[in-house]
C-alpha cells in the first residue's frame, strides 16, 4: 500500500471527525483546565516517516499513548505490519470517536485488504496510560508536547518499566532518564505545526 493511498484511506475515515471541536467540548463539559490533555494531532503526511525512523519489524506492538480519536494508530496499523496497534485515551467523548472511526475502517477498509493485513488488531483503551500495562510494547509514540515536568517524570517512570529495545518516539519534550538512549532528533510537522521528534531505544 503506498503512502498516497494510505492518506486517501484517512481522509475518508476521519474526513467529519473534528477531534480539536470533541476535545473542547468534552474538557468544557468535564471542567478539565489541565493542560495535558490539549488536543493535538500527528500529520498523515509525515507520521509514517516518523515510525519509519524506529524500523518497526513485523509482527510487533505499536502503542499511542493519549492516542485521541486514533489517527496515529490506523497510521502505524496501515504504514507496517504491527501484529497489533493500541492507542490509549482518557477522555471517554474522544475514545468513542475513536471507536466510530473505528467501525467505519471494519466495514468500509478492512474487506479490501489482504488476509494478512485483516489479521493486525486494532485496539482502544479509555484509559489512564500511566496505570495502563504497557509490557508487550515494543515502539511506543506519545505526543508529550502539553506535559508538565511532572507528568514528564511520571512518563519516564511509566517507560522506565519497558522491556528492553523498545523504541520511543516523543514529541517536543525530551527524556533524561540515561536508560534510554537518543538515537537522533528531527523536525517534523504535526496537526498543530513544526515540532521536534526524539527516537529513543532502552
């Protein structure tokens, strides 16, 4: 599947999922002001770059964590051949847009294509990642661009109890903890603008 037809697929998919409206909407309901859970987007145009940067192999476990309405997840599930792709949302209004996306992939993309790529599960959790068992990840994105140091601190420790060659792709904030290992720092564009990707391995 190339990239173009990839991108085709997500537009169709998400063309009336306004996942920044849902987002708003639900916080506003909620009473939510942490900024940790604002609303940002990866680009289909260059998300499938980003992961090709951790050399994802066949038959491994991709996870999205804060993975919104599921744009990163049908991505990486599209991109390679992940044997499963997860995406972890706390907000329950955006995981059901998620799901909706979700079904509408099941009946309308999934019957075209082939038995090998129909046979990569697709799961969403709504939940709280940081109490969510992350053990069988083994390439994990998280657009960490709105967390403060201390959700920070508690994301290392989270990823601090990976299994060892997981790779890790975090977006504007970088990791300290020397257990992880830079591999290299790029610009790349997201939803929302430019911002900087670290590629780390543990």
């Amino acid at each position: 599947m190339t990239s173009e037809e990839i991108i085709t697929i997500i537009n169709q998919l998400f063309g009336d999922v306004d996942g920044y409206e849902i987002s708003n909407i639900a916080r506003k309901r909620l009473s939510i002001s942490d900024r940790a859970l604002t609303y940002g987007e990866v680009n289909p145009q260059t998300f499938g770059e980003i992961l090709a940067q951790v050399n994802p192999h066949a038959g491994e476990i991709f996870y999205d964590l804060g993975s919104g309405t599921g744009k990163a997840v049908l991505l990486a599930h599209l991109h390679f051949n992940f044997s499963k792709s997860v995406g972890i949302e706390l907000l329950e209004d955006i995981y059901l847009a998620a799901i909706k996306v979700l079904k509408k992939y099941d009946q309308e993309i999934k019957p075209r294509l082939d038995l090998k790529k129909q046979n990569q599960k697709i799961e969403y959790i709504n939940g709280d990642y940081f109490r969510t068992d992350l053990s069988d990840a083994d390439v994990v994105f998280c657009h960490s661009t709105c967390l403060n140091e201390e959700a920070m601190a508690a994301l290392e420790d989270k990823l601090s109890m990976l299994k060892k060659g997981t790779r890790i792709i975090t977006v504007t904030k970088n990791l300290h903890y020397p257990i992880f290992r830079l591999i290299k720092t790029q610009m790349y564009d997201m939803g929302w603008g430019k911002a900087t990707v670290y590629f780390y391995i543990k």
